[in-house]
C-alpha cells in the first residue's frame, strides 16, 4: 500500500483519498478490491476510467450496484460544476435505490495529464467537500510515472490521505462547509496552492488551523492579504486555531508603509 | 526648521540635568503638540506621568500615555513599540520620552536612534527624546548628539551641527556577535533544503520557544538561499534552556547595518531580519569580507 498520510474526516469516516500507482496491472487489481469492498458494504460503486472494463466483476453484485463509466465523461459534461451537481444526484440516486453510499474510484492520470492545478484544483476541493458531507468514498488514482511530481504533490494535498507511490505532501487543504481546514506545515513549496485555495472560498469563512504545524513568512502574508481583501468585500473571515508563532508573528507583519 | 504636517520626521534631543526640567519640558512639548492638533503620546513611568499630568491641567486627558518599561526594555523593543504606535496614521504624531542607554546597551542604543532617522524618514513623526546627562557620559552624549539632526522640545527646531547620517554613524557603533563558547552541537553544511534546518532547530530549542525558534532559522536561510544556492554551514549550541543557532551566508545577505531595527516593509526581503529581531532573545549579524552571519538565541519562557 506504501505510506499512508492520514487526514481521517471523523465526522462520517468517509475519505477522499489520492493513490499513486505504478502500472495498468496495479490499477485494476486496486479496482478489483475497493469494487468488492463496496459490494459487500453495501454501497454503489463507480469506477472511472480510461477503459471500461479492466477488473473482474465483483461477487454478488446486486443489479446496477457497479457502474462502470470512461475518463471522457468527466470531460463531456461540464468539468467542475457540471460533474460537482452529477455526483450530488448519484449519492442521493445511490441511497433512494437503497444502498448505503457511494463509492468512487477514478483514474485521474488523463486529466491530470491534461489539466493544470488551477483547473484541478476546484475539483478537487470540491470532490473533498463532498465525499465528508455525504455518504462517499473516493480514491483518485494518479500513474506516479506519468504526472509531474509536484503536480503530483500538490494533488496529494488536497486529498485526506495520500497511499502509494504518490510523494507525502507537507500540507494537506480541505474545503469544508464554512471554509478551509488546512493541516501540516505550509511554506514556499506550497505557498500558492494555499493561496488558490483560499480563492475557492465563498461567503463568510473559517479558515480552520488547529493542524498547522509551521507556517512561513511567505504564507501568512498570503493569509493576510485574504483576509484584508475578503473583509473589503462585506465576507467576514475568521480564524480558528492559530499557531502561537502565527499570533506572534503577525503584528510585526504590519511593518511601517 | 519649521514645524508643518509635510516636512516628515522630525526628530529632536532634549538635554536636561533635573526631573523638574525635564516635566516641563515634556510638558511644553505636549502643549504645542495639543496646539498643532497632533496626537501627542507621552512615555514615562507611573510617578513621572503624575508630575507631567499635574502641569497638563485640563488637557491631561488629550494626551496618550505609555508605559517607559516595557516600551524601552530593549531597542527592538523599542522599535517594535514605535512601529505599532504609530500604525498607518495619517495623523502627525508627536512622541515624547526619556531614552536611557545605560553601561551595557548604549551602543544598541545609540544604533537604534540612528534607525529611527532612516526608518521613519517621510513619516508624519516629530520624536522627542530626552536625555538626563546625570545619567550619561560625554561619550554617550555626543553619540546622542550625532544621531539627532534637531535639538530642543519645541519648534523652532534648532537645527543640529553634530548630526551625521545614520550609515555613518552605526559604522562606529557596529552590532556586537555572539561567540558561543565551544564546538556546535549540530553542524550542517551546504544546506540547500529547508525544512530539515527548521525541523533541527525545533528540535533542539526549549520546547516553549521550538516554533519561534523554526520559523526565525526558517527565514534567516531562505534569505541566505535566496542569494546563493546553498548555505555554507549552519551551526547549532543545544543548552536545557535555550538554543543557538548561526547561519553562514556564502554572500553580504545580513550585512544590513540595521539588522532587527529595521521593521518589515509591506512586499521587502527584510523580514527575516525584522522578526529574529523581534523574536529571538538574542540577535546578532556580522560580515567578514564577502560573508556574513545571523546569529539568534532562544531561551526558554519562564
């Protein structure tokens, strides 16, 4: 399985997690098992992938409880917003047909290939929010050898686990229903994917920071520049947490203009 | 020189042999800053604020009153203090105090009243600083002297003969080193990678300043990497109660002659200087030849 990096969402147990793989054979037969794992706890399984078919079927698979769909679909119907609502109605599809969840497991290596983090990113974020807030779990699959390593890094720390061949990001981002939850250490190797992600936010926020084990000069400026920009706008922006040597570290900061 | 809201910092001593003269001095000050509808904050301990209010009269309550210990505990304390005082006033603001050097500090001192001139160069400050020549040798008096352009507690500013520029004057004051006493403890060299150097620095400060102590070292190196692709050595004294920790850079990246008293600016590359400064319970920077040194203690928070 490799190292695990756990950002375990405790609320429901679900996760969204990132898997770094090595070959075609490693996908399928990781297929293979969370498509049984889901069968047997009962819930719908969606595999997403470049080929239709790849993994034997599952045992006693009940009628439409895996589906099977290609990479292209993601990239025919309306890329974020479009498949962000889509995976909404197949959860509640999921449980109105009485299952427990949703499970989905998709290979993003075409995507990510294809794609640069900005366009990802929302993606992601949105596909975290989701999976806590709902009944899902999902593993998003990455060939280690195919995508660029620090895109590769910066995928990983969106996601609440990363497994694999995948390299452990120092810093993992999560949306949440008011905001950001953001844990680990946070410097200049991931300075703007936090500030990319802060732009994700809407409404009143929280930037939630009780993970946060380091957090350099350079990424609390970004976080003040947010918060002052946010504020301008009528968002109010709260910070929940922070570090002590953020708190100390912040007034001097104000520096003289 | 003439008193106006655009003629930027203005920046006088003051000095007097007796507490009497130096109450109504401060007090004159205070009134003509009132009368020129600046904030005037006065910084004096607690029986000095009395005298000084007893002279004010009714227009105590117009006036701002800060604590002298913990605002002039140390130059970057100092510094710090001033900086937050006066925020993004737009406001003139006329500060008032007693600055006393002392046997041990009065270099430190002397470099921080040369900083004020280039740090608040343009700023609506007029600065006020009293000195008690009981208390200061000729020696200390005339470096007093070179760093205030102006002398007297009310305009017009008597323009100041002895004054010289800042740079010039901490060249004669250089910031003292740290020479820890024996080998380091750690030695790391050709450091090109950061997180390890905080993570090590962390590791071996007292566990109540470890965060401080990362994120200072974290700084202090970028700075250095941002000038050369590696860091030469970084060494660190590991003791039960506080850390020490030198930097090496291959080039003049600390060389600043006002290291630690030079706060932040909005989008500059000084910040790593301003917060060990401001963080470390130690700072200290030095060049030789075409390197330079930061060195920063942390001791454990009682």
């Amino acid at each position: 399985m490799g190292r695990v990096l756990s950002h375990e969402n405790s609320a429901t147990g679900r996760r969204h997690a990132c898997w770094g793989y090595g070959d075609e054979e490693d996908f399928w037969h990781r297929v293979g098992d969370f498509v049984q794992e889901g069968v047997d706890a009962g819930d719908r399984v969606v595999t997403m992938a470049a080929a239709r078919v790849g993994s034997p079927p599952a045992r006693d698979a009940q009628p439409r409880q895996v589906i099977r769909m290609g990479v292209e679909d993601f990239q025919r119907n309306g890329g974020v917003p479009g498949w962000t609502s889509r995976l909404r109605r197949m959860v509640g599809d999921a449980l109105n047909d009485g299952f427990a969840g949703l499970r989905l497991i998709a290979d993003a290596t075409p995507i990510a290939t294809s794609a640069q983090l900005r366009e990802l990113l929302p993606w992601e974020l949105q596909l975290g929010r989701l999976a806590s807030e709902y009944s899902m779990r999902v593993v998003c699959a990455l060939q280690s050898s195919a995508v660029d390593k620090e895109l590769s890094v910066d995928l990983a720390s969106l996601h609440d686990v990363v497994e694999g061949a995948v390299p452990l990001p120092l810093a993992t981002i999560r949306l949440t229903s008011d905001g950001l939850s953001v844990k680990g250490e946070l410097d200049s190797t991931n300075g703007d994917l936090f500030e990319a992600a802060l732009a994700e936010t809407t409404g009143d926020v929280t930037i939630e920071m009780s993970g946060v084990d380091f957090m350099d000069v350079g990424s609390m400026r970004v976080l003040r520049r947010f918060v002052m920009e946010t504020e301008n706008t009528g968002r109010s922006v709260t910070l929940s947490s922070i570090p002590d040597s953020v708190t100390r570290c912040w007034p001097l900061l104000e520096g003289v203009s | 020189m003439s008193q106006g809201q655009d003629v930027g910092f203005i920046h006088s001593a003051v000095f007097v042999d007796s507490e009497e003269e130096l109450c109504r001095s401060m007090a004159e000050s205070a009134f003509e800053g009132l009368e020129l509808s600046e904030e005037v904050i006065i910084t004096a301990d607690r029986d000095r604020r009395r005298r000084i209010a007893s002279l004010l009269g009714d227009r105590t309550h117009q006036v701002r009153f800060d604590e002298a210990d913990s605002r002039y505990s140390t130059p970057r304390s100092a510094m710090h203090g001033l900086v937050k005082m006066l925020g993004d006033r737009r406001r003139r603001v006329r500060s008032i105090g007693e600055v006393r050097p002392g046997k041990d500090r009065h270099s430190e001192w002397i470099r921080y009243e040369a900083a004020l001139n280039e740090v608040l160069t343009g700023r609506p400050v007029t600065g006020v600083c009293f000195y008690d020549t009981r208390l200061l040798s000729d020696h200390t008096r005339a470096s007093m002297e070179e760093t205030h352009p102006c002398r007297g507690a009310i305009s017009p500013w008597e323009g100041s003969d002895a004054f010289r520029p800042p740079q010039d004057v901490v060249t004669d004051f250089p910031p003292r080193r740290i020479h820890p006493r024996r080998e380091p403890d750690l030695l790391l060299t050709d450091v090109s990678e950061l997180r390890p150097v905080r993570a090590a620095a962390a590791d071996m400060a007292p566990p109540s300043r470890a965060d401080d102590a990362a994120l200072v070292v974290h700084e202090l190196t970028a700075m250095a990497l941002a000038d050369a692709s590696v860091v030469p050595e970084i060494r660190m004294w590991s003791e039960p109660d506080r850390v020490a920790v030198q930097i090496i850079s291959a080039s003049d990246s600390f060389a600043d002659p006002f290291a630690g008293l030079r706060p932040a600016r909005p989008h500059g590359n000084n910040v790593a200087l301003w917060i060990a400064g401001q963080l470390a319970d130690d700072f200290a920077v030095a060049r030789t030849g075409p390197v330079s040194e930061a060195t920063v203690v942390f001791v454990e928070d009682r």
